[in-house]
C-alpha cells in the first residue's frame, strides 16, 4: 500500500528526517511512537502527501501503486482527496456546520450528488452511533463524539489509507479506548491502511507493527 523509500526532510540546517525506508502492506496498522521532536508528525505529513521530501536523486514515496513524486499540485490534491483520510488530535470540525455537514464536506469536494453523500455519511454516523447527533454543532458534542465524527469524516470518501496524529491525546481514557477499538472494527470493515502518530502506548501497542523514531530515524 505505502512504500516510501530514502525520505529526509531539511528545514534549513535542521535534519528532522534521516534517509527513512518504509512499506506498509494493505491493511496493516502501523503506530509509530518517540518523544517529542524525533519527526513522527514530519513523517506522517509527508506520507500523507501534505509535506514534500527533500528532493533527494533515490527518493520515492507510493501509494496505492501511485508514485506521488512528480505530480502537479491538482493532480496530487485529487489523489489525495480520493485515496487518503486526516483524522487530527484536534478533530478540526468547522463550527458553524453540524455533525452531518462536516462529514460531507470532503465528499462534496470530492464532488459526490448531495444525496449520495448525505447517505453515506448517514452510514457512518450510524456505525458509530451518532446517528441522534447529526443535526448537532460541535461545540453541541462531547470531545469523543467530536473525534467520531472527524473519524467519519476521513473515512467518507472510502479512502485505501488513514493517517492519523495523535488521535486520542484530547480525549478522556473511556473515550480513548473506544477509538482505539474502533480503529480495529474500520480495518476489519472497511479493509483500510492505518498510520498513526501517538503517545498512547496502549493504542500503539494495539498496533500490528509498532516503530520507534529517534533523531529522525527508526530504531
């Protein structure tokens, strides 16, 4: 599903990322963990296509088959918005949509009919048990409905891969282990790619694979 091969990331003088090579198989969860600093988020915005990699000659990132170096900014948003989901530790919900309006809005982009879109978001606001919140605004949400919601969100466009950052570091620890449970029923359901950026050693352990960074490279 993912293969990136020879990433470093610069920002001036300032090495975040270390020559990384990583594959990910389809339906695989993967954690990473590391302090603070080591580069996981770098990383994870670079695999999710929304950073770019020092321009390396032996660089590659693929996805899905698709090799993403070289594509044109449209090209690579329309690859983006078809293949990949965002579920953030801040969930990002626009406040002055509800519940349901949120989760469309990347099927609208996607530009899925009104009535296609309102049902499948009616789907996952269903499988999450969310279906009495769909009219309600997120500051009408507690913090893990609104997380469940953004998790609805990434996942409306049938998305092959999820890349999620820190997901449960705002939520309480009921709420918390419910989203690490529901990350076990999206794959087994819906058959996706899991990434996830966390401190959570519980979810990180959850995980099939769990990789440790330091100094911008995997131990």
């Amino acid at each position: 599903m993912i293969k990136a091969k020879h990433i470093s990331k610069h920002y001036g003088d300032l090495k975040v990322l270390d020559n990384i090579d990583l594959e990910i198989e389809r339906k695989e969860i993967i954690s990473i963990v590391g302090p603070s600093g080591v580069g996981k988020t770098t990383l994870l915005q670079i695999l999710g296509t929304l950073e770019q990699p020092d321009q390396l000659k032996d660089s590659s990132l693929e996805i899905n088959g698709q090799q993403i170096r070289g594509l044109k900014k449209k090209a690579l948003a329309r690859f983006r918005n078809d293949n990949i989901g965002f579920i953030f530790q801040f969930h990002q919900l626009l406040p002055e949509f509800t519940a349901l309006e949120n989760i469309c809005i990347p099927a609208f982009i996607h530009k899925t009919p009104r009535n296609e879109a309102e049902k499948r978001a009616k789907e996952l606001l269903g499988f999450l048990d969310l279906s009495h919140r769909a009219t309600h605004k997120p500051n009408e949400l507690s913090g893990g409905e609104q997380q469940r919601v953004a998790v609805a969100r990434a996942l409306i466009n049938q998305p092959k891969v999820i890349f999620a950052d820190e997901p449960s570091g705002n939520l309480d620890t009921s709420s918390a282990d419910r989203l690490h449970r529901l990350f076990l029923e999206l794959r087994d359901q819906f058959e996706q790619t899991f990434v996830i950026v966390t401190h959570n050693e519980e979810l990180a352990n959850m995980a099939d694979r769990k990789l440790e960074m330091k100094d911008g490279h995997f131990i």
